[in-house]
C-alpha cells in the first residue's frame, strides 16, 4: 500500500473556532494541517480531530500564532 502522507512540510495549520457563550471569547483548537497541490490550485487536508459542536473551521498560514487572532473573530 502507497504511504498516503504528503512529503513536504504543510503550509497551513487547520482550526475549530467555536466561541464561548459565557465569555464571548473564541476558543481555537489545532485539528490538523495541509498541504498546497502541485498546480497551486488545491490543498490536501489531513484533520486528527473532526468538530461536531458547530465550531468554523479555519485554515490559516503556518507563520501566524493562534494567540495573535483568539481575540478577533474568524472569517
């Protein structure tokens, strides 16, 4: 069986952001990573953890800090 794992170093990191109804504060929870295609029209995704709690999820570059956008709101 091909190992289905991407080779390179992922470029995005993937969230759950889900805000919290008794401080209004949004919750950021790393849930996997991805990876850009080739032809730069496309990533490949690899979550460990799938939210079912209605939480957005977020993509964002891997040189940005959760703790920089916690406060702000996502999308």
């Amino acid at each position: 069986m091909a190992n289905s794992k991407p080779k390179n170093r992922p470029t995005h990191r993937i969230y759950a952001v889900a805000k919290s109804s008794e401080t209004e504060k949004a919750q950021w929870r790393e849930i996997g990573a991805a990876w850009p295609h080739k032809d730069g029209k496309g990533f490949n995704l690899k979550l460990d953890l799938v939210p079912l709690n209605g939480a957005e999820i977020v993509i964002r570059t891997i040189d940005e800090k959760p703790a920089d956008h916690a406060e702000g709101g996502a999308a």
